[in-house]
C-alpha cells in the first residue's frame, strides 16, 4: 500500500483538473499522476501564464538543446514584481556571451574531477550525520539527515563561516520559494525572497571585502580576485553568482536526499538491493533523480518562429516544461513509476534523465550533487538501519520548482 501511494493511477482525472493538480500546493505529496494525464494529452498543452506545458520527454529534451530557445526572459514574465535586484540575474537566466562568460568563471570547480578531492570531506560528514539519526532514532529526516551535508559542503566551497550557516539556510529558503511564479506567491512570502536577496547582497559584499584584505583558498577568493583584475566580472554578476550557488548548491540537494530517503523507506526491496550492493549506490543517484527529483520545472521562451511536433511557435512564445514529468516518459522508460535501482547499471542507453537539466544550462552542481548522495547512499548501505516511516504521505512545501518535503519523520534503528 505504501508503493501505492506514490503512483496511484491517473484515473479519470479531467485534463483541466490535471493542470491544476500540476501546480496547486495540495497535490505537492503527488503531481505524478497529473504529470501521467498532461503526457497522454500531447506534447503541448495550452498551460498558465499563456505558457504551453511540455510534459513528454522527446520535445523537452529537444527544446533544452536548441538555441532557438532562452532562458533570459523568465524573470519578465513569471516574476513581474522583481525589481531586477531581488532574485540576481546570474548566469541561469543568461544567453551566450554574458552566460558563456560567467559560467565559465566558476566551472572548474565543480567538475568531478575537481571534486574527487573533496570526497574524504563528504564521507566524513555522511558518516557523521547518518551516525547521529541512528543515534537519535525518531528524527525529521529534512532537518537531521537532509540539511547538513550539502550545507556544509557548498558554504565550505564558497567560503561561508560555520557560524552563519544558520542565516544562510534561512534566507535561502526564501529564494527557493521565490522562484515560483509571483502570482502564486503571498505577500509575506515575496517578502521573504526580497529579504533574502538583500541580505545576500550585504553578506558578501562584506565577504569579498574580507577575501580582498585576507585571501583564502575559496570561491568567494577566487570570484573577488577576478573582479579585481578587470573587465571580466562586475560587482553585481559577482553577489548573483555566489547567491545562486550557495541557493541552488544546497536547497534543491536536501530535496533530492529527503526524497531519497522517503522511496527507499517505501520500497524497502529497493533499499535491500543497495545493502546487498552498495557499488550501486552511484547508479541509484540517477534513478532516484529520474523517479523523484526536486527540480520539477523550468521554462524557455521562443527566439524565432518555429514548428515542433505540429505546433507553429511564434518568437516570444513560451514553455513550461515540466522535467519531472519527462522523467516519467513511458515513451522513454520501460516501467517509468516504478523504483528499480539497478536500471542505469544494467543499461548504459538508457536516456539520461532531465532532473538536472540537458544543453546550455544543464546543473552546474551536477558533479557535486552525485558525490553527495552517492557517499550518503553508501553510509546508509553500510550501516543499514532499518528505517520506518512515521507519516505517509508527510507534509510537502508548497514549491513547484525546488519541490521538497516540509518534514520527514522517520524511525531509524541499528540492524539486528
Ligand atoms: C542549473 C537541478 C544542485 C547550481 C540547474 C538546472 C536544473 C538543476 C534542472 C537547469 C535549469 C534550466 O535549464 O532551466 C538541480 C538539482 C540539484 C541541483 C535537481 C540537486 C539535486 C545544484 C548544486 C549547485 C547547482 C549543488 C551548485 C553548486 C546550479 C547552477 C545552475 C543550475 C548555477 C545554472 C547553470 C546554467 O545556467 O548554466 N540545476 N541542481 N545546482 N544549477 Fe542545479
């Protein structure tokens, strides 16, 4: 019954009902089976904020590839009361050059092979979070287990001091909401994203400031003495580069860890498979990313008039591309709501998923991301607690971008 409540069938529910439960806070727990109605219904769907919804995998990755396509518009349109300073413009909302340019800035800190050196650091934290939910038993999972590895990992990164990781983590959260569209929001919660661009703005100009007068081996070092070369860096790009990375670096990958947690402790079989193997546990990140990542949605807008799949877009046209639906593609994946572990490891054709994105702006934090699950996937294999859900489903924030689990109470207990 468990499993059941994570892919119910989609029913008889009405195409008008399965756009609004793709987006309404009430269905958070499970957009799947509206995600399964929108995918049945086309490859577009006329959506809101005259946006088409594309829910198939084939026009989803096509459209994240093409140049045909930008991403520099969504702040005009799904965040109208933005005043340019709050939620900063960083590369993820730019075009080549000035995306080129930016992104190119920060790369090389985050390939996998830069980051082999950090693994030592994310297994000893991996160790020591999973040590302490058993420790502690009845836990919230997004608070006890979810929270701190990637907060520490990216603060440590960027050069964010321990003691304003509190700060740091509640301010983001305001961001993450923002980025739903502005209608959805209320008021005190475009506050919140307001307060928190603010207060980033502050906090690392005084950073920088520091970084300048006493460098150390971090990117808000490396960020500061770019800007002080020249022309390549403004002030502004500099505070909405770290701002996104720090945001994106740890908001969405609590997500993916909560969600983690969550399927394996509803298909016990699942976790069974990866105790029995834990050399698995790098394949499984993508298969949890494909059957529950927290990314759900992004959009683009057309560059130039153009046809796909039948629909004629003209310029200025946009979609709502809804990745976690792709991901879901029966099209694209045999069984698609079903957990299976051991399906990137049996299979290297299998299509990637779109969790992280594919073309231009495909995740920069990808990389990062992997060694964080993968080393925790490998601390709960080795440990093997047994792990009980104590409320299913739990309570969902109301986000659609960033999607996550508000609270995750579950029972952790050494094995026999
Ligand atoms: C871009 C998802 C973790 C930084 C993206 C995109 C997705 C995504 C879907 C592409 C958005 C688009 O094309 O519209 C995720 C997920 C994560 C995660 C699901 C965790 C499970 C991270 C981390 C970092 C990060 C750890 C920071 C180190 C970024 C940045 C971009 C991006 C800077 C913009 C890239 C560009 O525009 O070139 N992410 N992300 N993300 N992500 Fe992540």
């Amino acid at each position: 019954a468990a499993t059941a409540s994570t892919t119910p069938a989609a029913g008889s529910m009405s195409l008008d009902d399965a756009i609004l439960a793709s987006f309404m806070p009430e269905s958070r727990h499970n957009p799947y089976p509206a995600y399964d109605v929108l995918r049945e219904a086309g490859p577009f769907v006329p959506g809101p904020f005259n946006l088409q919804i594309v829910s198939r995998y084939g026009e989803a990755d096509a459209i994240l590839q093409d140049s045909g396509w930008s991403h520099a518009q969504e702040p005009e349109f799904l965040h109208p009361k933005s005043d340019g300073t709050d939620l900063p413009a960083s590369f993820l909302w730019m075009e080549p050059p000035d995306h080129t340019r930016l992104r190119r800035l920060v790369s090389k800190a985050f390939t996998a092979r830069g980051l082999e050196s950090l693994r030592g650091r994310v297994k000893e934290v991996a160790t020591e979070v999973v040590d302490s939910v058993i420790k502690a038993g009845e836990v919230d999972v997004v608070e006890e287990l979810a929270y701190p590895l990637p907060l520490t990992m990216i603060a440590e990164m960027i050069g964010v001091p321990r003691e304003d990781h509190d700060s740091v983590r509640a301010m983001s959260a305001g961001i993450a909401r923002g980025l739903d569209p502005d209608t959805l929001l209320t008021d005190e919660e475009l506050q919140s994203r307001y307060d928190g661009a603010a207060h980033f703005r502050d906090y690392f100009e005084r950073l920088v400031a520091e970084r300048r007068a006493h460098p150390k081996d971090d990117l808000i070092t490396a960020l500061a003495q770019v800007e002080a070369e020249g022309d390549r860096l403004t002030t502004g790009e500099m505070i909405a580069t770290l701002t996104v990375l720090l945001v994106a670096g740890h908001e969405t990958t609590v997500n993916l860890l909560a969600n983690g947690v969550l399927s394996l402790t509803r298909n016990p079989d699942q976790f069974e498979v990866l105790k029995r193997d834990p050399d698995l546990a790098l394949a499984a990140v993508d298969e949890l990313m494909r059957y529950d990542g927290p990314s759900h949605a992004t959009t683009r807008m057309a560059v130039r008039d153009m046809e796909i799949s039948g629909h004629a877009f003209k310029e200025g046209d946009g979609v709502l591309i809804l990745l976690a639906a792709a991901n879901r593609d029966s099209r694209v994946y045999e069984n698609p709501n079903r957990l299976d572990l051991t399906r990137y490891a049996r299979s290297k054709t299998i299509p990637r998923h779109l969790g992280f994105g594919v073309g231009l702006h495909y995740c920069i934090g990808a990389p990062l991301v992997r060694l964080e699950m993968e080393c925790m996937l490998r601390e709960l294999a080795r440990r093997a607690p047994v792990m009980t859900l104590l409320a299913d489903p739990p309570p969902y924030r109301p986000n659609i971008v960033v999607r996550g689990i508000a609270e995750l109470p579950v029972r952790f207990e050494a094995p026999a």
